[in-house]
C-alpha cells in the first residue's frame, strides 16, 4: 500500500468496494514503529497502551510528503499545518494522537473536513500506513503485525463500515452480508445461514435475494452494517457512515447503532463531521483539528466545559440543558454522611437531563436529591443549578 502527498488529508484512493477487498487479501509492507524524536516531544508524555482496552493508540503520526520520517526528527514537526506545509511540502493529518476506547464504549472521533479524522482511523486498521506511532487492537500490536497476522486480524476481529456502503453489486445482499465468511473459508450453508440471522438483527429479513441497486440508500447501508457484524468481531470501525444519507433515514440508522449497541455491547470506533451524531452516539468524543486531538470528554465535557475557542464555537449552538445532566452540576455530597433526611428528598437519577429537572426543582423548596444507579445520594440540584443551565451560565462541573 503506497501513499504519497496527493492526498494530504487523508482522501480516499480507492473506492469502497476496493478497499472492502484489500481489508481481506492486501498483503501490506511490515511496519516498524519509531521513537518521535523532535516535535512537540511526544515522549515527555509517552504511557503504555492501557491494559485490556481493545483499542489503544499512542503517539500516532502520519504525515504526507517527501521524508516525513526526518521531518519528524526536526523543530518543523511543530509547525502549524499550513506553515508545515509551506516550508517542507509535507502535511501532518494526524499528530502524535493517543488514546484508549474502553469495552463496549463508542468513541466518537469528529472534525471538520480535512482535521484528519478519516486519515486516523485508517491508520488503526493499516489501510494508510502511520508514520509513527503504536497501535494495539484487539490484543494485537497493528503496526508490528506481519502480513498474515494483520489478515488474521481484519478477518477474525476487526470490521469497518465504510460511507459510501462498499457493497459488491454483482452479489445478492446475502452474498454480500457473507463476504466476510467467505474468505475466512467457511461452507455456503453455514455463512447464509449467519448471514440470514443477523440480516434479521439489522431489519432487513427476506431481503437476501435482492441486489445492492435494489435497495434504498438506507437499507444498503445496513448491509454493509450486517457484514461488518457477520464476523462477530470485537472491535466496529466506522468511518462517517451515514453521512451519504437523508437526515430522516441518518437519524434511523444512528437509533439503530444504539439499538444493536444495547444487545451486542460491541467496542466502536466512530468517525463523523456532525456534532449532534457524535453527542447522541458518543460515550466521549475526540474532537480533533488540523491533524491534532485538542479535546477527549464526555459530550457533558464537550458543551459544558470546551477546552479551547475552536471546541466552545463547536458546540456552541448546542442546547445545554438537553446534554448537562443532574450529576453533571449537582453539588457532591459524600454518600456515608447524606443522613436520612438528604435521603427522603425528592430524587432524581443521575443521568437525568437538566431540560427534565426543570419543572421538577419549580415545585420543590428544598434542592433535590441525585442518586447513583445503586440509588445511593450522591448530591444536590437546585434551583440556581438548573437555572443557570438553561441562562447560559458556568454550573457543576462546568465552573
């Protein structure tokens, strides 16, 4: 796999279906991975990947242009993108970028066109090669595995959905939900007879006979759904994979993810330029910016405490009190010393929305109760705290 500085963001050189089939049969150059030398000094804060995360990343580069390893070594790997640009010829879309996705956690990664967000998660999967970096997924070091570990590693643990489907037209919709099961080499009966039961799963039941073309935008894309889950792997790539779609049939395929989340529990990675996707999907969210991470949080971190301008004018438009919760801006209380009249208050959960506490803390004088799951106390909510929510204000874990 070649990649060269027509492509400083990370643009897509092949179709779908073409990388659909390299995912299965690529045989990939080995890959060492280098200390970063120079920079912005990533090995003052280089850590282990996290033990037991199915995926974790650390220090992750990749820059397009001529000698991109050297750059790496020199004072100009600090420059902003298009100073890099400018001076080297060379475009860093994703820069020293670590991270750890925990089990059965969605890991929203959003950006704008060009912040290197795609160019990212094709660098967990080695569809473009880092320049530098670790990734390990699934229990495996990526950029160490040799050609047939890294086969075995797509095939067996790792599925990507792709935006523009990916889907093989000459095949029937079964064929294709079966792709995957094909190449690991099992008979037809057994590979429709999976095909057909998670066809089941995603709502598209007696729609294997069909072709792709046959189908509506929608339903191919919970094709290429099906055949990333066939395999039954234990970690979900997806690289803005509604983002084709009508926003009616975006927001049912987004309902659908966390459907199949609740019952499949699966670890995903999650690519989008949509910040109301990535807050309604998202566990956190990595927003990332001219190839650099500049916040990792919860979507309450996201809109309640932005780390820099570039983020707050992200989220901005955001309604704040349909994402900050009840634990979000309570006032702590310590659980052993709540007392039993903390406890008999009226309670609210945690999770609770601001929006749904409103009406809720207008009929109560004293300030409201916030249980854990366990329905232990673990704070207060008042009035001011709901309030000032909704005006806009610094509260909670927003102050």
């Amino acid at each position: 796999m070649t990649t060269t500085s027509q492509h400083p963001h990370g643009g897509r050189c092949a179709t779908a279906s073409t990388e659909v089939m390299r995912i299965a049969s690529d045989e990939p150059r080995r890959f060492t991975a280098q200390t970063v030398q120079g920079g912005r000094d990533p090995g003052s804060r280089r850590s282990a990947p996290a033990a037991g995360a199915p995926v974790s990343c650390r220090n992750l580069w990749k820059i397009f242009g001529p000698d991109p390893r050297k750059l790496l070594e020199s004072p100009d790997a600090r420059l902003p993108r298009s100073e890099m640009r400018e001076k080297t010829g060379c475009v860093a879309a994703v820069r020293d970028v670590s991270f750890d996705v925990a089990p059965a956690e969605i890991f929203v990664v959003m950006g704008l066109s060009g912040s290197g967000k795609s160019t990212l998660i094709r660098c967990l999967s080695r569809l473009i090669e880092p320049t530098a970096g670790t990734v390990m997924m699934a229990g495996r070091d990526v950029l160490a595995a040799s050609p047939a570990e890294l086969r075995d590693l797509r095939r067996h643990h790792v599925s990507m959905v792709f935006q523009h489907f990916g889907l093989l037209p000459n095949r029937r919709v079964i064929d294709n939900v079966a792709f995957g099961l094909e190449v690991q080499g099992h008979d037809r009966a057994s590979r429709h007879a999976r095909a057909n039961e998670i066809l089941d799963v995603v709502g598209l039941q007696g729609l294997g006979s069909c072709y792709p073309d046959e189908l509506s935008g929608g339903m191919q894309q919970r094709v290429g759904l099906a055949r990333a889950l066939a395999n039954d792997p234990q970690v979900l790539l997806f690289d803005e994979p509604f983002s084709a779609l009508d926003p009616l049939i975006r927001r049912d395929m987004q309902d659908e993810v966390m459907r199949l989340q609740a019952s499949l529990r699966k670890t995903m990675v999650f690519i989008t330029h949509d910040l109301s996707e990535a807050l309604k999907l998202g566990d956190r969210i990595a927003v990332m910016h001219d190839g650099d991470v500049v916040q990792i949080g919860t979507p309450e971190q996201l809109v309640g405490s932005p780390a820099n301008d570039y983020v707050a004018d992200f989220t901005r438009d955001v309604v704040r009190s349909r994402v900050l919760t009840a634990g979000y801006i309570m006032t702590p209380v310590d659980p052993r010393s709540a007392g039993a009249g903390l406890a008999a208050r009226p309670a609210v959960a945690a999770g609770a929305v601001v929006h749904d506490l409103i009406e809720r803390v207008m009929g109560n004088e004293q300030p409201l109760a916030v249980v854990d799951e366990a329905g232990e106390v673990i704070g207060v909510v008042d009035r001011w705290a709901v309030m000032s929510v909704v005006a806009g204000k610094r509260v909670g874990g927003d102050r």
